[in-house]
C-alpha cells in the first residue's frame, strides 16, 4: 500500500479516536458511545450511581488504552511490508540516526503493547472485594466516620445512590463528557475517568470567572459560562471547578443549601428577553391601574395561564388613544380593540409573549409595536397592559 494511503488511515483513525474518547452531542444521541454500547455490563445508573461511575470510567480507561495497539495493529499488517522496502533503503544511507529511531520505535510500540496490560491488571485489581480497591471507593472512604450511619465507603455509596435516585436532584451537562449531579447533600461531577464528590454540609462555592460568546451575530444573540470552583473543606477531598451555561446557574443555586459566592469579577450578562421584560414592566408600571370589580373577589384568581406560578397581576384595558407617533388617527385595521378577558396572566409572561410576537430583527421598535391577547386575539398595545390596583 502507498504512503498516502498509510496517512488517510492515520487521519480516519485519528478521528475515529476521537469520536470514541470526545462523543459529539449526536453520537450521544444515537447511543454511539462506550457507556451504551456496554450499558449492560455496568449496572444501571438511576440504581447504582456509584457503582455505574466505578465500572464506566474502568472500562473508559480500558478501552482508550486499547486504541494505540489496534492503530499499529492495522498499520503494520496493511503498510507494514512497504515500509520495509523503504526502510531497507535508508538504513543502509543513515545507518546510526536509522538505529536510533528504531530503537525509539521499539520502546513506543513496548508501550504500546503494555499499557492495555496494565490497564487490565489494574482494573482486576481494583475490582476485587466488589471494587474495594478501586480509587473512587478509597475516595469516598474518606467521607466515611465510623460509629454513624457513614460507616464504611459502601455505606457513603448508599447515600449517594438514594439521594441520585430522587425525582429532586439537578443534572446539569457540562459537556460531551462531564455532568454535574447535585442531590440534596452531595454535589459531584463525573468525568470520563474520574468522579468528583463533595458534600454539601462541608464545602463552599465560589464563582470566579465567566466568559460570554457569541452565538449568532445577527440575533445579538450570546451564551455565557460561569466557572465555580467547589471547594471541599474535608481533609483529603479535591477541590474542582465546574463549568456551566449562566442559564444552568438558578438550577444550581436552588438545589444547593448555601449560597454560591459571586466574586465581583462575574458579571452575569442579562439575556435580551430579561432586557425588555425589564423595559415592559418600567413602562406598564406608568400606566393607569385597574381596580377589579367587586365580583371577581381577589383571592378567587387561578395562577398564571403561563407559568402556573404567579398570581395574574395585570389586566389587558384599552386606554391608548389609537394614533401614530405623529398624533394622527391610525386607521380601523391597526387600532387596538378591547379585551374582555378576566385578569389570567403576570406581567412577566404578558411581556414574554408580547417580544414573542415581534419581528426579532427589530428589537428597538418592540415597544411601540401590538400584540394580541393570547385568549381573545384583540389587538392591544404596551399602553392597555395595566397592573391590577394593590397587585405589584
Ligand atoms: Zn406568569
Ligand atoms: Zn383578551
Ligand atoms: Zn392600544
């Protein structure tokens, strides 16, 4: 075979690697990843958390040090041959540089051979005693105080998989390969090769650093990432930093039962939505209120269509004059109509829907621009949304 042959091998196994060591979001989709090809050698995760964690990050190990052998494997029996014609040549022009790099050749491809062994040895090692030995099981007997309810690594397991197996716990995906996991008392990350864990009771969180990128240059459209550093005060236990979408930030927060410190180097960058419900609320909270009438008694409001958390807090009331900046009289087709509904939405989702209905590429007009009640379609503008009288 030719050398370039030879090298689009090299390329196609390089990205193959790759895909393995790195899975990009859609080969996790389809399933095309180590963990569920072997799903069912390493034990179910929502069950076993911990357990699932040891034996994926050992089979990690064992199959991506499997990937250098079966690269040389292939090369030498498809090009192997070649090179030797080559080879021959050389060496009889260079022939001490040519010993040389042989002999590093020969303790690369020694390396090669053994790492899987080692590998292999290793994980055998570490599984015995139901993975007494493994690492993260020595890990998680630091947590362990004998005499309480933490009696021994297993019993630290236990907790972990119990507390994992709640419907309140908050996954968080930092990417292809690392997910934050917070339950009511732990927080841990698990990487391809390693699980972090750290309890709540004796750790502090600190942001430090956030960067923001954009996604798309026409919709001003940006995503931002904050990085904490969770730092374990427990002798023995890691410090590690998470990486995650400024998005994910609330989630965490609430899951946590202290609060993340915000150095003052982290700016959290509001979204244009935030910006504009911001913008909506100034401006409703200039126009006239509306007094419920007696008949609708205050406390006999269901919560808010949209959220289903709030208490609807406006009232959509035609109170604009229908004309143009200009003062002119707009005609009958743009004129805003009345709206009969009872008080169902809060301000908040009455401004959310009302940017959802604008022409996104023209974000500075938004405000002087209709929208449509979401139940009876009539026509309204930022001028009829009023806040119900005692409802801020
Ligand atoms: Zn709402
Ligand atoms: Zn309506
Ligand atoms: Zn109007």
């Amino acid at each position: 075979m030719s050398q370039e042959s030879a090298i689009v091998f090299t390329i196609f196994y390089a990205l193959i690697c790759f895909c393995i060591v790195y899975p990009s979001t859609e080969f996790v989709s389809a399933g095309l990843t180590v963990d569920h090809v072997f799903s069912s050698t390493l034990g179910s995760e929502s069950i076993t958390f911990v357990q699932h964690h040891i034996r994926r990050t050992s089979l990690n190990l064992m199959v991506h040090s499997l990937l250098p052998l079966m690269y040389i494997r292939v090369y030498f029996m498809q090009f192997a041959s070649s090179n030797d014609e080559d080879s021959d040549s050389v060496a009889s022009s260079l022939p001490d540089s040519y010993s040389t790099v042989m002999l590093v050749w020969r303790v690369l491809i020694a390396a090669i051979v053994l790492l899987p062994a080692l590998v292999a040895a290793a994980i055998y090692y570490w599984s015995r005693n139901n993975w007494q030995n493994h690492p993260v099981a020595k890990y998680l007997a630091k947590f362990a105080i004998p005499g309480t309810r933490f009696e021994d690594w297993r019993a630290v397991a236990a907790s972990i998989n119990d507390e994992y197996r709640r419907d309140d716990k908050v996954v968080i995906r930092m990417n292809p390969v690392a997910r934050i996991v917070v339950t009511e008392s732990w927080i841990i990350k698990t990487g391809p090769y390693w699980i972090n864990v750290a309890h709540q009771d004796d750790t502090a969180l600190i942001a430090y650093k956030s960067d923001t990128h954009d996604v798309s240059q026409e919709a001003f459209e940006t995503v931002q990432f904050v990085n904490i550093a969770v730092k374990p005060t427990r002798a023995g236990i890691r410090e590690f930093s998470i990486r995650i979408n400024a998005l994910d930030f609330k989630d965490l927060q609430d899951r946590l039962s202290r609060p993340i410190t915000i150095l003052s180097s982290v700016k959290f960058h509001r979204s244009v939505l935030d910006h504009f419900v911001e913008v909506f609320k100034d401006q409703v909270a200039q126009n006239p209120r509306h007094r419920l009438d007696v008949d609708v008694a205050v406390d006999n409001l269901d919560n808010c269509f949209a959220c289903m958390q709030a208490q609807p807090n406006i009232k959509i009331q035609k109170h604009c004059l229908d004309v143009d900046e200009a003062g002119e009289a707009l005609p009958e087709a743009r004129c805003c109509q009345v709206c009969n509904c009872r008080p169902m939405w809060c301000i908040e989702c009455v401004a959310k829907w009302f940017a959802s209905r604008q022409n996104q590429s023209e974000r500075e007009s938004w405000l002087q621009q209709k929208c449509t009640c979401p139940m009876c379609r009539a026509r309204f503008c930022i001028l009829d949304v009023c806040y119900i009288e005692g409802r801020r």
